[in-house]
C-alpha cells in the first residue's frame, strides 16, 4: 500500500492512499485526523457533481488510455458512501479505518468479487470550497500518483463506485472503488499431450505461480486477472484473458478450441 500528501496552499492539505485487493489479501494503514468542528449538512448537490465527474473523468483517462469504460455499480457505491461518511464522521482515516478491509466492505454491500481496487484521499481547506476545486485536487491528485493512477488505468475491473462526503462542510473524504465482479471470472483449461512432465507458470499482477503437469494431466482452474501462461524454459508466452483451452505438445503451449 502507497501514501503520498502533499501541501497543495497553506490552507489546503490533502492525503491520498491506494490499495489492492484480491482473495483477500491487502495491506493496513489507519490514522486519525484531527475532527474540525461541529457536524454540519454538506452541500449534497454539490457533492453529488463532484461524484459523478469523478467517474466521467475516470472513463475519459480510460479512455485517453485505449481502456473501456467502467460502469457505476450500486453495491460498490453503497459501499463507497458508507465508508466515506464513516472516515467524516469519526475523523478516522485508512483502508481499514473502520475495522474492514475493502474487500470486506464491498461484500457487505452485497458486491461478489473476484477483485476489488480501492483509492482513498481528504482534503482539508479552511477557504471556500467549490464542486471544482474538489475535482481537480482528488482526480488529478490521483492521476499523477502511480498507484492511484494503476488502479484508474487496471485493465481488468469493470466497476466502479464513488462517494464523497463531510460533516463539517471543511474536510471532505473521497472514495473511488473498482471492483471485477466474481461472475466476471474466467476459466483456463490446460491439457499436456507430451510424454513429459512439464512446469508451468503462470504470472498476473506480479505474482508469478508453478504447476507440475504430469503427461496426460488436466488442470483446470480459475482467475481474475489478465495471465501469462509459459513453460518454463521458453521464452514463448500465451496471454489469457478470457475462457480458454489450452494444450501442450511438443510445439509448445497452443490455443484450442475444444
């Protein structure tokens, strides 16, 4: 997990933190900002412009990236807004500020994951705040933040939801998701048709894993991310991102349509 804050004006302050999570494995960070005053009703209209310019601005950097688009699921939003309203109202700040993890939330929430992404980040300011102001500093903020930037630009989720929110109309907590739902989730299918044991490995978003694969052995199994399937020893590698067969023979690792 990544942290980076910055000092945007002397009376602006803004912290963004990122985190990955899949099959449930994620890192920790929880801090405690300072609470700024009473509780207050924010602008709900403002804030709802500045959530769904997020998301369009999120597709036009997709975009901009030769990326599909992601779509606003309501149960990755639930989750978003209960968390963002959480971190307002507690002053609690982290991925598991409030005793889950991400993955955590969005299943509550009623989302069934395959892979869930999550970018967080505050701003304080003690001047005026504008629906722009708010826009510029958490998407461009995230943009140019590699790992927020990784999860705005992960070729692989298919969802996303958003929730700003505040209690006191100074300090505003956003919360992008992006999640790839378990439905979503692929099946590879690989054969050896050779008279030798083979290993295989296999690599997705910098884990790499080995498989024996005895003759005649059929391995089955599922994935969520993007995976580069080789024998070790070659250099030749098969990408799979969707349902596939696949057969060893003495060529190498070949596509079928069996």
């Amino acid at each position: 997990m990544y942290h980076t804050a910055c000092s945007i004006s002397l009376n602006l302050f803004l912290v963004f933190t990122t985190m990955t999570v899949v099959s449930g494995q994620e890192g920790q960070s929880t801090s405690s900002i300072p609470a700024t005053g009473k509780a207050t009703a924010g602008s709900s209209n403002m804030i709802a412009e500045v959530e769904q310019a997020i998301v369009d601005q999120t597709n036009e950097f997709r975009k901009s990236n030769q990326l599909d688009a992601v779509q606003r699921d309501e149960h990755l939003t639930q989750a978003a807004k209960k968390f963002a309203e959480f971190m307002a109202r507690t002053s609690k700040y982290g991925h598991r500020a409030n005793d889950m993890t991400p993955a955590e939330r969005a299943e509550a929430a009623g989302y069934d994951y395959c892979i869930v992404r999550e970018n967080i980040a505050y701003r304080t300011n003690s001047g005026d705040v504008s629906a722009d102001s708010l826009i510029e500093v958490f998407v461009q903020g995230w943009i140019e933040s590699p790992p927020h930037r990784e999860n705005m630009l992960a070729d692989y989720v298919t969802h996303t939801g958003v929730a700003v929110a505040t209690t006191d109309d100074v300090t505003y907590y956003a919360v992008q998701m992006f999640g790839r739902p378990k439905s979503a989730a692929f099946r590879l299918k690989l054969t050896n048709e050779t008279e030798e044991t083979k290993t295989i490995e296999f690599r997705a978003n910098d884990r790499q894993d080995e498989v024996e694969l005895q003759p005649g052995m059929i391995l089955t199994m599922t994935r969520c991310f993007p995976t580069k399937v080789s024998v070790a020893g070659s250099e030749a590698t098969t990408k799979i991102k969707s349902d596939a067969n696949l057969k060893l023979t003495l060529k190498g690792l070949v596509k079928s349509s069996d």
